[in-house]
C-alpha cells in the first residue's frame, strides 16, 4: 500500500529516511526516477541511506509504474519518493484496466463482464477526473474500449 507520494530532488537522505521512517513506519521505499535509475553510484549512495530493515527498490518511471502495480506491495507500506512534479505526474498516468466486476444486486451491465452501480460509475469518474486513464477490457485477448465511450452508452448521472 502506497504511504505517501514525496517529491524531493534529492530523493533518499537522512530527513526522509529517519524523520519520515518515523512518522510512517514504512516498510519499503520505492525511488522513481529516470536518471538515478540509470546511474550505478548513485544507486549505491542511495542504498547506503536507506534505514536497515527496509526494502529499497529504484526505478524508471516506468518500471516504477509496473512495481507499483505488483500486488506484493498491498501487503507492505511503501514510501515514493520522486525528484519532481513531472515524474509524479508520469507516475500516475497510469491506465487502469477494468474488466470483471461480476453481476450482484443493484448493479447493471456496463460493458461485457462489467456490472456497475452508481457508486461505482461515480468512483470511475473521480478516477478519470484525476488525470487516471481507463479502459475496459474482458481479457488481453479481447478489444479495448475507452471509458467515456463505454460510459456514454450506459448513461447514469
């Protein structure tokens, strides 16, 4: 589970290793930034601040994104830290892929293998209201569709 997005360009030192260790209790820091990624000293600098006990893991923007989805950090609390607006934006570009939510009380079909109620049709447009791209998909193997197209045809509020 994802503590706290920080940005500070100097990403990993002693202020957000203990201060923030202490008021997060975090488990795991995740670095995510392009340049320090690429950069084998500085990735050892890093590691020489991370606090014992704690996983350290720096990344791409884009391979950040992908660890980010990992479902083995739902059990960990982790920390980001990134050098920039920029990057957090990057990172959060993220496409969320919604495909099986199953028939139950109140819901109503909104695409093939996706039933929704209100709540849910709301949540999906905070969602895309964040900047957060959606799409609906049944499998890999099946088309894409954009969410306002999808949600057009289903109407609601």
């Amino acid at each position: 589970m994802i503590l706290k997005i920080r940005v500070d360009d100097r990403l990993l030192h002693g202020q957000v290793a203990y201060s923030w260790k202490a008021a997060l209790s975090y488990d795991a820091i995740v670095i995510v930034s392009d340049s320090a990624a690429k950069d084998e000293m500085r990735k050892m600098a890093l590691k020489l601040c991370c606090p014992d006990g704690v996983k350290l893991a720096v990344r791409t923007v884009d391979a950040g994104a992908e660890l980010l989805k990992n479902p083995k950090l739902k059990n960990m609390k982790v920390f980001v830290i990134v050098p920039d607006p920029e990057t957090v934006y990057r990172l959060t570009k993220l496409v969320i892929n919604i495909g099986g939510m199953q028939m139950h009380d109140e819901k109503k079909m909104f695409s093939k293998a996706v039933y929704v109620d209100q709540t849910d049709v709301d949540y999906m447009d905070k969602l895309e209201a964040k900047g957060y791209k959606l799409e609906i998909q049944e499998v890999p193997a099946t088309q894409v569709y954009e969410y306002q197209s999808v949600r057009k045809k289903y109407g609601g509020k």
